[in-house]
C-alpha cells in the first residue's frame, strides 16, 4: 500500500517522458527494480568508480542502480527517512572529486558542508569549490559557523560565501565554470525568521540561471517545502519550468508523498550528455 501511495506522485515532469515511461515506471517502482527503467530512460553517466563499488556491493543490492539508494529510498518511502537523505545520495552519484558546486540556498550550512565533502580529496590532489549563497545574512553566518566548528582552514578556502539572492548567481561564479550541480532548499530558513521565504519569481530566475551554468551531465536538485504560504505556488512554478525543458537534453523528476499534504518534494533535473 505504501509503495501505491508513493509510486502515483514520482512522476516524470516532461509530459512526454510520462506517456512513454508511465507503465514500466509503474512496474518496476512496485518491484523496487529500477534497472529496467534506468536502461530505458538513462540517467546521467555514472563515474567508473561508482559502477566499480556498485559491482561489488551485498546480493540484495546489485538490483538497485544507485549504491546505497536502496535503503535510503525504502526508508524514505516509509517515512523513517528525509528527504534530505535521499537528495544527498542523488548528489554522491553526479559530483565527482574537483567540481564546481553551488549551493543556491545555504540556510543553516549542512548541505553547503555535504557538497565540500563530494568535490574535495586534498590527499589526491583534488580540490573542487562550493559557491554558497543566501539572501538572509544570519543564514551566512550559520553556515560560516558551522564551517569554522568543522573545517580546517585551507578546506574552507574552498568555500565562498556570498549574501545574496539566488536569481543572481551568475553574478558571482566564475565565467565559463563547469558547475556539476545547482541544488536548492526552498520555503524559509530552519530556526529563522518563518516570514522571509523563498518566492517565485526569483526562483524561476534561480532555476534559468542553473540551465545556463550546468554542464552536460549535471543536475539542479531542489527540495521544495510547501508546508508555509506561498509553498504550494512555488512548488507548481519549479514543476511548470521542469515540465518545459527539452526532453532531448533533460530528464526531470518528482517524488511526493500522497497522504503527507505538508511533506517536501523532490525535484531532480538530470541534464544529459551529449
């Protein structure tokens, strides 16, 4: 029953993608293989690396094309997991050691500190960067903290920090980066001021500006909260820009929960390679 209720909200945002994936996808979410629905509407590339741990992971694994997913998602799925988690997986399996990230909404500095732990591998020589930014001055200040508590001082090099709005990113990534991902929480600052929200119009903005900076084989991941005004709104904003970019260069999911009104979503936006 719960796999039911889950199943009937992933959906595939390109309206051509749901009418012809909509069947298989119904099947093999309900086996939990999604082998089969990999093959036929392929992800981006997944780094040797990963395909190597992947072929040697436990039996009850090799089934699930994600390292690691399996049990997170099943735990997600009934509710002993956070959407967070699972977005954090997804990320693990784009980002390679020596990218280029932006974290589009830092809030309190955990995804922003996630993100460096992906791009960074000082040991090896490979040293990537977080571009970081929020337009709430104590979410900076946050996330500098926790940086500070957790970071030695040449890994926070690697991170920027920037108060600002994330319609205008582009402002400050370097021209010409090749940015890996863009990832958003979007709704209101966790322990802040409830009535400073993200809103549409700059999301949009936010969401544009990603399709421009993001390299073949990138993502823009979102987590929407719409438990707050304005929430829903957004959430349909996101949904309508993933709904128009070319299935020929993009493959745009959602994951939702039926029976939890008020639980966030999971927006991914796999931009292919060529």
């Amino acid at each position: 029953m719960a796999a039911g209720f889950f199943q009937a909200e992933m959906s595939m945002l390109s309206s051509t993608l749901a009418r012809s994936y909509s069947i298989p996808f119904r099947k093999t979410l309900m086996s939990f293989d999604f082998r089969i629905a990999m093959e036929r509407n392929p992800f981006p590339r997944i780094p040797r690396s990963r395909v190597a741990a992947f072929s040697s992971s436990p039996p009850h694994s090799r089934n699930f094309p994600i390292p690691g997913l399996e049990d997170v998602f099943v735990g997600y799925l009934f509710g002993r997991k956070k959407a967070t988690e699972v977005a954090h997986l997804v990320w693990e399996q784009i980002i390679q050691k020596g990218d280029v990230v932006v974290d589009a909404t830092c809030g309190n500095g955990n995804d922003t500190l996630a993100m460096l732990k992906m791009v960074t591998d000082d040991s090896n020589g490979y040293g990537g960067h977080v571009y970081a930014m929020d337009i709430q001055k104590d979410a900076i200040e946050s996330t500098s903290s926790l940086l500070d508590q957790t970071l030695g001082s040449k890994e926070k090099e690697r991170v920027k920090l920037f108060n600002i709005c994330h319609s205008k990113m582009e402002e400050i990534v370097p021209e010409k980066s090749s940015v890996r991902m863009v990832a958003f929480n979007l709704g209101y600052l966790p322990g802040g001021n409830k009535s400073i929200i993200t809103v549409s119009d700059t999301t949009l903005s936010a969401l544009k500006a990603s399709e421009r900076v993001l390299v073949p084989g990138g993502l823009i991941s979102l987590v929407v909260y719409i438990g707050h005004p304005g929430g829903r709104e957004e959430l349909e904003v996101v949904e309508a820009f993933g709904s128009g970019l070319p299935v020929s260069d993009w493959v745009c999911c959602k994951l939702q929960m039926l029976n939890r009104p008020l639980a966030p979503v999971l927006v991914f936006m796999f931009k292919r390679e060529k």
